[in-house]
C-alpha cells in the first residue's frame, strides 16, 4: 500500500513512521509512504503557499493553485488513487474506517494548516474527509500520521506473522484483558495465581472475564456493541453481582 503525504512540514514524518514497526513494513516493500512539500508546488517566486480569507477575519487559508498541482503530480502517476483531507468535520476515524482504508492500494493524505485550505480544494480535489476526534490540532499531520499507523497494522505481514491484528482491542468492541510479567510480586501486588496455574481453559476464561468487566467498568458504550455469547452474559452477571476475585486471587469481601 502507498501513502503519498501533502504538507507543509514534510520532516515531521521522518522518525515517527520510519520507526520499528512500521520502519521494518517499509523495508519489506510492503507500505510505501511519500511526503510530497505542497510549498514544491507553488509556482510563485517566493513559493508562497498561504493568503488572508476573502471576506476578511483571522488567519491564513491555503492557496488551491499549489495543492492542485501536487495532487495532479500524483494523480498522473496513479488516475486512480483516492484523496483524503484529515480536518474536524471529517467522518470520525475508527478501527472500522481503518480496516476500510486497509484494502485500498494508494491514499493521497492532504495536511492543512492554518485555518484550513480554500472550500475549491474540497468541492475539486477530496474523496473523503476524516477527522481523528472532536478536538483541535495545529495541523493534520498528526492526523495523519495516526491514520498512516492504524492502517498500516492491518495490512498482512506488518505486524509479527503468527498474531492477527484484529485479535487486537475493539475488533470484537471489547477491551484488552489486564496483561502481567515478572516478577510475581511487585512490592506486594502479586499477579492473579490462575496465570500461574498452567490451565488453559480456566486462563481464557479469566481474561474473558477480565476484559467484559474492564469494558463494562471503563466502556460500557462498547459493551453495547459487542458480540456477547451466553456465556458472556452469564460472566457479566457474575462480574455485576460483585463476586470477583482481587489481584492475589483472593475473594473479595462484600
Ligand atoms: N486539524 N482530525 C485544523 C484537526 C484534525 C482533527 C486538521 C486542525 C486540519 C486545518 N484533523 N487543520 N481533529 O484538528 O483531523
């Protein structure tokens, strides 16, 4: 899969998405990602890229001619490939839309600045738009570049061969089971003895437990999207009557 990336600060990408996972995906040929410097593509002698709102207010807007022409360099390339603006009145970013965006071959990723690009870059030039939550960033290369990483990790043989990525949280709306390495007691906090136990089944069952009662505790919004079994149910039940176990595997007292 090919991102290619429009912005203005081109060296933000460097280290963030060269990093080891993604960094190693390159290496195999698997994602390739491009940044492409919008001010490239300004014709002006200064390289402007930027210029007061008609109709006046605060700040700059970014000029349409620049961006037009870099994404028409890409689109020569590839007619085909899709154009995304990462902007707060984007559709909201969700593992859901990230699996979508997965099976695309090439994804053109426009950033703006400032108080956004000229309306014609829309209406002309953007596929879809995607914001990555109700909240204010100083400009969509951090959107971006958490879109690049969700995508990325669904793609086959970016992450380790032998674990699917959508075994991962919020593939089946549930949160992670509570995870625990050594030592077995850290200043007296010891980890649940069942891990300890060597029994399968009954490990399963308590991380299955785990994560129902973490959902319901931390994200009872998710809880109402999940696929829940019989047995999940009769689990929650369990977990709502309070009868769980503490960290050191003892009863609780209530
Ligand atoms: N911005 N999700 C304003 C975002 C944003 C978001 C990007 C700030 C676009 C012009 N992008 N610029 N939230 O806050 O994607």
């Amino acid at each position: 899969m090919r991102f290619d990336i429009l912005t203005l600060f081109p060296d933000m990408f460097s280290s963030p998405l060269r990093g080891s996972i993604l960094g190693k995906a390159i290496e195999k040929g698997i994602i390739q990602i491009r940044t492409i410097n919008i001010r490239d593509f300004s014709l002006d002698k200064h390289q402007v890229v930027d210029d007061s709102p008609y109709g006046g207010g605060q700040g700059m807007v970014m000029k349409v001619e620049p961006i037009a022409r870099a994404i028409e360099s890409v689109k020569s390339q590839n007619p085909s490939v899709r154009t995304i603006y990462l902007t707060p009145q984007g559709k909201p970013f969700s593992q859901d839309l990230a699996r979508k965006l997965s099976t695309q071959p090439h994804l053109i990723l426009l950033c703006g600045r400032y108080e956004g690009v000229d309306e014609r870059v829309r209406e002309l030039f953007i596929d879809e738009e995607i914001s990555i939550g109700d909240y204010v960033l100083t400009g969509g290369e951090l959107a971006a570049m958490v879109l690049i990483d969700a995508v990325s990790r669904l793609i086959p043989g970016v992450l380790g061969s032998d674990r699917s990525a959508e075994e991962d949280s919020f593939f089946n709306f549930l949160l992670e089971y509570p995870q625990y390495t050594r030592p077995f007691d850290f200043r007296g906090r010891c980890v649940p003895e069942v891990l300890l136990s060597g029994n399968h089944s009954a490990i399963a069952l308590w991380r299955r437990k785990e994560a129902l009662k973490r959902t319901s505790l931390k994200r009872p919004d998710l809880l109402a999207k999940a696929n829940l079994s019989e047995e999940d149910k009769t689990l929650l039940e369990e977990i709502l009557r309070g009868n769980s176990m503490d960290d050191c595997g003892l009863p609780n007292r209530d």
